[in-house]
C-alpha cells in the first residue's frame, strides 16, 4: 500500500438505483364472500302425515325442545383460507317477532368460531319456548349474521352482514 490511502466512503449510495418485483396475478388473495341459507326452526316432535298437525315440528309445546338453526358457506379463495384461519367469529341472531297482542319479540344468539379449511358450517340454538322467553303465540324468525371480527389480534374487524328470513313457528302452553 505504499503510501496509497483508501477513502472511506461518504454520503448515500448513487442514483439511480434499479429494483424490480413480480407477481403471478393481480387478484392473489381473492374475493371473501359466503351464502346464508336454510333457516330451520323446528321442535323434537317428530313430523306425520296430515290431517295430523299435532305433530308438526313447527307447532311445539312451551316446554318443548327446539333448535334455530341456519347454514353459513365461504368460497374458497386464499383470503377466505386466511380469514378461516384466524378463528372468525359467526354470530348469529335468530329474531322472533311475535304475531298477535300474546306473542313476544325477542333475539336468541348463538356463534361459533371458524376452522383451518372447513368452509361450510351450521351454527344452532336449542332450548325450550319457556327457558327462552317465548309465550304462546305465532312467530316469524329470521336471521341475522355477522362475519367477524376473528380471535387474533390481526383481525379485529367484521367483514360480512347477511340475512335470512321466512320461517314461522306456533307456540303453545304446555299441558302440565
């Protein structure tokens, strides 16, 4: 090195710089989107031939068992995959409006949380008229959906609404 001095170098490096990135699509994570479907509200009883309607599963006693249930699909796109993973709240509330001056008006929930690849899922409530606060009386139900927020801390937003309606229901005092 006689006598030859390296400078350190100085100030940012020089312009321009060149860098360049590649994608396979536009669209990579894809639309989120699900169906809401078969809404069930029905008792235990099991169903015979007409002209038998004491044993419809739609006209139930105050102490009989019942479920509300409804059907919830997700496409199947890596961000749905995504959203899936992350154990996204289903919350459901199954609306009885009341028909006539006796029935009553009120919410009944349920929720789960999603599962890793599992796309389709149907989400219940059980329990009697009576526990429930259901008079004698005829109802029609919806229900009414929210996708969201998921059980991680980065996921803290609801991303769907949905809902469903067309049920009816006819409840009577039980024969105690």
């Amino acid at each position: 090195m006689d006598g030859m001095q390296l400078k350190p170098t100085a100030g940012p490096q020089p312009l321009p710089q060149v860098g360049t990135t590649e994608t396979y699509s536009q669209n990579i994570l894809g639309p989120v989107y699900f169906e809401l479907y078969d809404l069930r509200v029905e008792g235990q009883t099991t169903p015979s031939q007409p002209p038998h309607p004491e044993n419809s599963p739609y006209i139930i006693s105050s102490n009989e068992d019942f479920t509300a249930s409804v059907k919830v699909k997700f496409n199947n796109s890596p961000l749905t995959r995504l959203l899936l993973c992350l154990k996204t709240k289903i919350h459901i509330c199954f609306s009885f409006e009341g028909v006539g001056a006796k029935a009553t008006e009120l919410d009944l929930s349920a929720w789960i949380e999603t599962e890793k690849d599992v796309f389709e899922y149907t989400i219940t409530y059980e329990g009697t008229p009576d526990a429930a606060g259901l008079t004698s009386g005829f109802y029609a139900i919806a229900a009414v959906a929210e996708i969201g927020p998921g059980n991680h801390p980065c996921a803290q937003y609801v991303f769907g609404y949905g809902y469903v309606a067309g049920v009816l229901l006819q409840v009577y005092k039980a024969f105690v």
